[in-house]
C-alpha cells in the first residue's frame, strides 16, 4: 500500500487516460455490456450503445481538455432526463454511469501497476461525481413531470358541465383542498355568469372523505353562488359520509342535499319549472282518445 | 401483525398520504365501511390540526389487538404550542384557526376511544382508536 500512496496523483491520473485511450474500443464494449444487462428489457441496445459511446467520447475529451466536462454533463443531463420520463428506476439510471468503473477496473487489474491503482481511486471519484449529478439531474426530471401532473389534474379533475338550460353541475373527484376548492369556486360562479344559470349541482361521489375543512370549502362555494342569484344542491353523499357529517356534528343548514346526482338533476328540474312525462302514459292516452 | 409506522406531517400532501394509508391500514383491520370513513376522516382532522396549529408532526398507525377484536390506533404528536384549555378546545363550534371548530370535538366521536393530552409549550399527544365490530 505505502508504494500506491507514493505514487504522485497527477502520474495516477494520467496512466487511466492513457489506459483509456489504449483501450478505447475494449473498454466501450465492457461498459456497454455492464450497462445493458443491468437495465431491464424496455430498452433499445443499440440506443443505448450509441448513447454510452458518445459518453466516453465526451469524457475522453473532457479528461484531454484539462477537466473541461461541460460537454459531457450535458450528455449526462440529457440522458438522466429521458430515463426519468420514460420511466426508468434512479438505480438503472445511475447503473449506466457506475457501470463504467467496473468496467475500467478491469483492465487495472491486468495492468496492476502503482500508477493505474492510484489512477483508479481518483477516477472512482469522477464517477462518483458523474454518477450523483447524474442522479440529481434525475429527479429534478422527475419533480418537474410530478409538478406538471399536478397542474393537469388541477385542471382535469374541476370541469364544469352544462346539465339542462339554467343547470350547470360540478363533479367533484378526489381530494378538496384548499387550491381546488379555489379553482372549483372560481369556475362554477364564472359558469353561473356565463350560461346565465339559476341551479348548480356539486356531486361529492368522487371525494372520498368529508371532513371538516371540505364542508367549509362546500358551504362556502355555496353561500358564494347564493350570493350571485343561485341555487346550490349537493349530490353524491353516500350512507358512510352522511354517517361520519353527522357523527362530526357540521351541519349543513337549508342547502338541498341528495343521494345521487339523478335525484339532484331532479330536483333542480323541478325548481325550475320543468316537467316530465314518460312517453309510455302518453301513448296509453292516445290509445284511449283513438 | 403489520409492524406500526410512522408518518411525517409536514405539508398537505402528508394529509392526504396520511389518509391512504389509515385508509389502507383501515381496510386490513377489517372495519366496515361507514367505520373506514370515520376513522379516515378523524385521521384527516388531526393531521390537520398538527399541521395547522403546530406547524406539523407526525403519526404512528398501528394495528392492536384486545382479544379477538382488532382495532387500528393512531397516536399523534406534534412540538407545536400545546393546547392551554383542553376542555373548551372540545366544546363543539370553538376554533382559534378559522375553521368550523368541530374538528376536535368530531374526531373524538368519530372514533371508540380518545386520549389527549397537552400542556402550554409542551405539544400535544392525541391518541385514538376505533375498534372492528
């Protein structure tokens, strides 16, 4: 060991790039092997063969300029960012960095001089280098596609629909923060305005826990289309949720509540002057009048 | 027996996690589903009342066993400021945050049995559990 520490880093340094450039080709296969095997079938091998040699091209390079890397973090970017859309684990993404100091220490073995041994450790630590920006840069992709899920769901998840001239409900699916109650509010008391409606119908089927900051949210959407000339009916409350708003004691005051967004549309049909007649008894009438 | 764990609530999204999993642990108890939900929704108010009041905290959800009855127990603590009148905090309709004030109270009958125990700069411990009938 006191020989290997005695060896001057910068000599360590330059006997792995003159190993690497030795054994270009050798060394590329290797890697591409280690890299291929560990990743799991949904990916294209000669893709990721042209990727890997483009990477060692860059860090040849970059070991040749005096340790410019620019280029080959911009490799790496692009790499971790692909793999985080497409999917890939955070362990096969950073497999294909680590991969290449397996790959490498090979052919130190064989070499086994004091010079490559002490290459090695300082190599070691450029991939480790590569390897965790390769990871950062990863999940910062990952956050990103999160966050833009985020934001189509918010979008998504709060339509406003049209039911009848005058009716306009909105189904409501999943958690009610505070953010959608916003957005929901927003855009009921926009379509109240715009379809000139009188009835609103929220349907709480899809949210599948009442508590006690949902109802606030609830009834103050409500009051606020009261304000605006309109009437609210909640639908969608289940037997388990109506059990748990009464055990909770929130009470609901005079707004109409009812099982299920038929008996709702029902409801408001009816509030405002609308009326059905199944087609069955009117044809039973004319049979009497022929 | 699933080993108890223990949940950050840190944010929103914790509630929400927080919720799934009570949900999840609820299912696996083997409660009934009027029974899920209000176990669900008393997880829902005092994870938030963690957040809200002491800046967050965390849960421990566990599944205990008293004879051949299984029940799910939740313990929740935080560092916050503590509650200085206990009594009048679980007088229905009584909020010092804006609410509607029943998320204390309602969570004490959403569930079989609550404990709580808090003092002025000393955080709150909150321990209830629902059984399976």
């Amino acid at each position: 060991m006191g020989v290997t520490l005695s060896v001057p880093a910068d000599a360590g340094r330059r006997r792995i790039e003159q190993l690497l450039q030795d054994n270009e080709e050798r060394v590329l296969r290797r890697w591409q092997e280690i890299a291929g095997s560990s990743s799991t079938g949904n990916v294209d091998r000669a893709d990721l063969a042209a990727q890997l040699r483009e990477l060692f091209q860059a860090l040849l390079q970059s070991l040749g300029e005096g340790g410019d890397s620019s280029d080959l973090r911009g490799l790496l970017a692009e790499l971790s960012r692909n793999r985080a859309r497409q999917g890939f684990t955070p362990s096969e993404t950073a497999i294909v960095v680590f991969g290449l100091k397996e790959a490498v220490y090979e052919f130190i073995e064989t070499d086994g001089s004091p010079e490559a041994l002490r290459g090695f450790v300082w190599f070691s630590q450029l991939i480790d280098d590569l390897g965790l920006f390769t990871i950062e840069n990863y999940s910062a992709a990952r956050e990103k596609v999160i966050v833009d899920q985020a934001e189509q769901l918010l979008e998504l998840s709060t339509p406003v629909v049209k039911l009848w001239e005058g009716i306009v409900a909105v189904p409501l699916v999943g958690t009610l923060d505070s953010a959608r109650t916003q957005v929901v509010m927003e855009k009921l008391l926009q379509t109240l305005v715009d379809t000139g409606s009188e009835h609103a119908v929220i349907d709480i089927t899809g949210v599948p826990a009442v508590d006690t900051q949902v109802a606030q949210h609830l009834l103050k959407t409500v009051v606020a289309a009261r304000l605006m000339g309109a009437e609210c009916v909640i639908s969608g409350i289940r037997p388990q949720i109506a059990h748990t708003i009464v055990t909770l004691g929130i009470e609901f005051g005079d707004i109409v509540t009812k099982a299920s967004l038929a008996d709702a549309l029902a409801h408001a049909l009816r509030e405002s002057g609308v009326e059905f007649v199944s087609r069955r008894t009117r044809v039973a009438v004319r049979t009497e009048e022929g | 027996m699933t080993t108890p764990t223990e949940l950050p609530i840190n944010g929103n999204n914790d509630v929400v996690l927080v919720r799934q999993h009570v949900r999840t642990a609820a299912v696996d108890v083997g409660l009934s589903l009027v029974d899920q939900t209000k176990v669900v929704t008393a997880a829902s108010e005092l994870a938030r009342n963690a957040l809200v009041y002491a800046g967050g905290g965390r849960v421990r959800v566990e599944i205990v066993q008293n004879g051949l009855r299984k029940g799910l127990r939740l313990t929740f603590s935080d560092e916050g400021p503590g509650i200085p009148d206990i009594e009048q905090a679980l007088v229905d309709g009584w909020t010092t945050g804006g609410g509607l004030g029943l998320g204390l109270s309602g969570s004490r009958r959403l569930v079989d049995e609550f404990d709580l125990k808090s003092a002025p700069g000393e955080g709150t411990l909150i321990t209830v559990t629902k059984w399976a009938r």
